[in-house]
C-alpha cells in the first residue's frame, strides 16, 4: 500500500526511470570531458553533473511540476 501525502507524485515509474538515467549522463559527461582534460577525473562526479548537466535536470523538474500542477496534487492555500 501507498500513503499519498499532499504535493506528492504517485509515480515511481518516473523516478526509477529518472535517476538512473541522470547519474549514466553525469558519468558519461564526466568520461567524455576527462579524454580532453585529465584534471576532470579527480573531480567528482556530483560537481560535474551540477556543472555541464544541470540544466537538463531543471527542465525535467520544471516539467514536473507542471504535471504535478495540472493534476491537482499540488493545492495553493486560499487566503483568509
């Protein structure tokens, strides 16, 4: 059983789809970027990510926020 909570996505298909695919392209990124510049495999892999892949992962987040949005989940508070 799931316990849905409020402002939460009931869609763990995204998320095992997701997160994997985002740490394969940091370390893909980081492989490529370290064949031109040796110094990058003693970066880590998060600070590589953040910095070249970053904005892929804001658009996916943006995008999901609008399917969170648009379903309901996400409820405004109505002032007093």
């Amino acid at each position: 059983m799931s316990r849905k909570t409020e402002g939460s996505q009931d869609d763990p298909v995204v998320i095992v789809i997701i997160i994997p695919l985002l740490v394969y392209l940091g370390i893909t990124v980081k492989s490529f970027l370290a064949g031109y510049f040796p110094v990058v495999e003693k970066v880590p892999t998060m600070i590589v990510f953040m910095a070249f892949c970053y904005p892929v992962y804001a658009l996916y987040e943006a995008y999901n926020v609008v399917i969170v949005f648009n379903k309901g989940n996400l409820q405004l508070k109505k002032p007093n």
